[in-house]
C-alpha cells in the first residue's frame, strides 16, 4: 500500500505531465467556461477523434478532466480539486523564496 504523500506526489506529477502537452493545454482552456462534448472539443481544435481520445485519457488519469456520458456522447469538464492541488504545490515554492547558497565542497582527495 503506498502511503499518503507517495500518492499526493503521484497526482502532482501526472498533472503536471498532463499539462506538458500543447493540445491538452488547449483543451483545458476550451473546458475552462463550460463542458463540452467530444465532438465540440474535435471541431473547436480540427482533430480527430481518435487523437484527441488519447490526450482526453491523459487529462482524465492525471484528475484534471471529469467526464459523463449522456446518450451516445461525452462530456468533459474541468476537475478543479487537482488543479487546486497543483497551484497549491506550486505556491510552496514561492513560501521558500530565499534559496539558500551552497556550502563549498570538501576536496576528499
């Protein structure tokens, strides 16, 4: 069983992971105002299906990205909770913003 912060750390990575790629990056900002289905979010960017398909289940595993099916669509929307927990990972950083220097190494030779 994998601990509390193994797991914390797990959805930091693959949220950000998720975030490295241009396209996903696009349609988290067509998903930011309102949910959209597939085929909104295929015209909107002028993919394909199957390609977009790929980077949907990239943003659904990492938690960014809920989605329902009605009929015989999808429909995503945002899951702010993990973009949440990414801005908060994110402001650690600017708590700690002295960085100390290093200390000279010891020559051991």
């Amino acid at each position: 069983m994998r601990s509390s912060s193994t797991a914390i750390s797990d959805l930091i990575v693959s949220g950000f992971h998720a975030l490295s790629d241009p396209l996903r990056i696009s349609v988290i900002e067509l998903l930011r105002t309102k949910e959209l289905c597939v085929c909104d979010l295929c015209d909107a960017l002028g993919v394909s299906q199957s390609k977009l398909s790929f980077h949907l289940k990239s943003l659904r595993e990492a938690g960014l990205v809920r989605s329902r099916q009605e009929g015989r669509w999808i429909y995503y929307s945002l899951k702010i909770p993990q973009f949440a927990a990414l801005e908060q990972y994110l402001s650690e950083f600017r708590r700690f913003s002295q960085i100390l220097p290093a200390q000279f190494c010891q020559d051991q030779s």
